[in-house]
C-alpha cells in the first residue's frame, strides 16, 4: 500500500469512528480518566504544553482552566 492510499484509509476510519457517538462520547466524558491524567502531570507556571490530538479539547481545556499562568495549544486534523 502506497502512503496516499494508507492516508486515505486512515482518514476513513477516523471518520467512522468519529462519527458513531457512543465511542466519541465515551472517550470525553470518562471524568475519572481525565482526573488521573491531570494528576499525574507536574505543570508549573510559564510551561508550554502542546495536546496533540486533542479533538474537542477533552484534556487541553481543563489543563487551560487549571494553569492559566501557561500557554496551552491544542493540534488536531
């Protein structure tokens, strides 16, 4: 398989996984992941985080809320 062709059958299984709600939805609402992956971060003032892959921002927009005094980016297709 060329890489275009592998490019493409990446994209079209993202899209079908993206768009069966029960899987998206039971990736961003899990509360407990989220709570163990921001309490395993050691973040101080004036860090730079990049989330790639970030989607809907599950953990880069409370990452943000929690440390405002650094520069949160999120990077996504």
């Amino acid at each position: 398989m060329n890489m275009d062709d592998s490019i493409k059958k990446t994209a079209k299984g993202f899209e079908e996984s993206f768009f069966q709600g029960a899987y998206y939805n039971s990736q961003t609402q899990d509360f407990a992941h989220l709570t163990l992956i921001l309490n395993q971060l050691s973040i101080r003032p004036g860090n730079k985080i990049l989330d790639l892959g970030t989607g809907m921002g599950y953990l880069a927009f409370p990452l943000a809320e929690q440390n405002p005094r650094c520069t949160i980016k999120g990077l996504d297709i």
